[in-house]
C-alpha cells in the first residue's frame, strides 16, 4: 500500500497542483507517512528507507518535467532511486550480504509459520505431517534463498508496478492531470538502448570473476528481463488484436497460458521482447494492416 500511497502523493503534489490536489496528496502523504511510523524488523528498515529513496527520486524527476510520458519517468525514478541505494551500501556498514540475510529471515519467518499451520492440521486430521507438507517445505526455503539473491531486482519490477497503478489513479483523482494517462498493454515499450542493460547482466553472469560485480548479474538479468518479458506481452498483445482477438477473450487466452504454460509462456513472452528491439514487431504488424 505505501509503495503505491507514496508516488501518488507525489504526482499530485508535484505536477501543478490544485488546491484539491494538495490537500488529497497531502492527506495520503500523512497516511504513507503514519504507516512508515512505528518499530520494524530489519527488513522493514529497509522498506522504509527505499519508500523514502524512491519518492526522493520521484519528486526529482516530475518536478524538473512534469507530464513526461510515464514509462521514461518512471524508469528514471527507479534508477536514480536504486542509485542512491547503491551509494548508501556502499557508505554504510550495510552490505548486500546482509540485505539478502534480511529478507530471508523475513520471508523465511512467514513461510515457516504457513508450513507449521498446515502440519499442524494435518497432525490434528491424524494423518502426521505429510510427504507433500515437507517437500513443500523444503521448495519454500529453496524459493526464499533463491528471491533473496535477486530482491534488489524484485524491489524494483514491484517499483515499476507501483508507479503504474499510482500513476493511473493520479489520472483519476487529478482535477486537471498532466500527462498522457497509461496505455493498453499493446502499445507498452521503452526506449531500446536498454538493450545494453541485458548485455552488462549476460556479461556479470558469463564472466562474474572478469566483471567484479558479484551478485549484480543475476540483479540485471532479473529486472531487465522482466521488462523485456513484458515488453513481450505487450507484442503478443498487439498480434492477437491484429488477429481480432481481443478484450476478455485475450484475457481469458492469456490467463490460461500462464496457468498451464507459464515457463513457456515468459520464454516466449522474452524472446518476443528482446527481438522486438530490432525487428520492431508492431510495425510490421502496421504495415501488414496498411491498405492492400
């Protein structure tokens, strides 16, 4: 909630405001605020003080351009705001050791609380815990290790997604919004010189040794590929409504393929972004629309 309260305040209060929309973005500022307020874990530490970064870097950029389209904006928000989390780590006795051990405990405390309920109903139902219950267990740690190591990177899609869903709602709230509201998926893109992003993670990941930026790799290769994933989609997304599927049916459509092709599905949702920065997928689609 404070990672979507906190950059809705700050487009309604940094964008010309109204006095309306002082007043809302005031108002959700004190609520974000109140709920950032209180004793946390270490990992809420954390939480914190990335909220405060990313709304830092976000007033930085619509301040010096209110309106700009919000794929650009946002992107920069988060690079100036991982940034600035980057020099903090490096200033500060915190590591990305400790980071990862951080999350870990957090996630690891909730998923081992979720496992002993579920033992313990089925010590209760007399069957013991079941085969399934410890392999589930065993998964959940294999899982957390695994997110731990790449948080960084998930901090940051859960970033982006954030500022897409407050920037559709300063779109509404706004009594005169600046800026184009949020596109359909079809029509999501970025700019392509992001490309060299996946070629610095391919390098950190193929030489980690020669590139010197120990878990950085798998952090670019993480986030980069989760842009061009949805890049992807927003491709696919195009070619089935040139083919005339579309609204609920495409929705119906992608919901199945997710459900039972998922690791299919984000390869090809990957390879169709990726491809798309030099083919350009859509144009083509234009063009073989165009009159004939």
């Amino acid at each position: 909630m404070v990672l979507v309260a906190v950059p809705l305040a700050v487009y309604l209060l940094a964008q010309r405001p109204t006095r309306r929309d002082l007043v809302v973005g005031a108002v959700l500022g004190t609520v974000a605020c109140a709920l950032l307020v209180g004793p946390v874990d270490p990992f809420g530490a954390l939480e914190r003080a990335w909220a405060a970064l990313l709304a830092g870097a976000l007033t930085v950029v619509v301040v010096q351009r209110p309106g700009r389209s919000f794929v650009p904006s946002a992107l920069l928000a988060l690079g100036l705001a991982a940034g600035a989390a980057s020099l903090l780590v490096w200033l500060t006795p915190l590591s990305w050791g400790e980071v990862a051990w951080r999350v870990s405990r957090h996630f690891g405390y909730q998923a081992r609380l979720i496992v002993g309920q579920m033992a313990a109903a089925a010590d209760a139902a007399g069957g013991g815990a079941s085969p399934f219950v410890m392999t589930l267990e065993r998964s959940v740690e294999a899982g957390i290790r695994l997110a731990s190591a790449v948080f960084p990177a998930l901090l940051l899609l859960q970033s982006f997604a954030a500022l897409a869903l407050g920037w559709a709602l300063y779109q509404r709230l706004a009594l005169a919004p600046v800026g184009a509201p949020l596109g359909r998926l079809r029509t999501f893109r970025f700019d392509d010189n992001l490309i060299w992003g996946v070629v610095l993670a391919l390098v950190a990941l193929l030489v980690p040794r020669l590139a010197g930026v120990g878990m950085l790799g798998g952090n670019l290769a993480v986030f980069f590929g989760g842009l061009y994933a949805l890049r992807g989609f927003a491709v696919a997304a195009a070619m089935a409504a040139t083919a005339g599927i579309d609204g609920l049916l495409a929705a119906a459509g992608a919901a199945l393929m997710l459900l039972f092709l998922a690791p299919v599905a984000a390869i090809a949702a990957l390879a169709l972004g990726l491809t798309d920065t030099w083919v350009d997928w859509r144009r083509r689609l234009e063009r073989a629309a165009g009159p004939r």
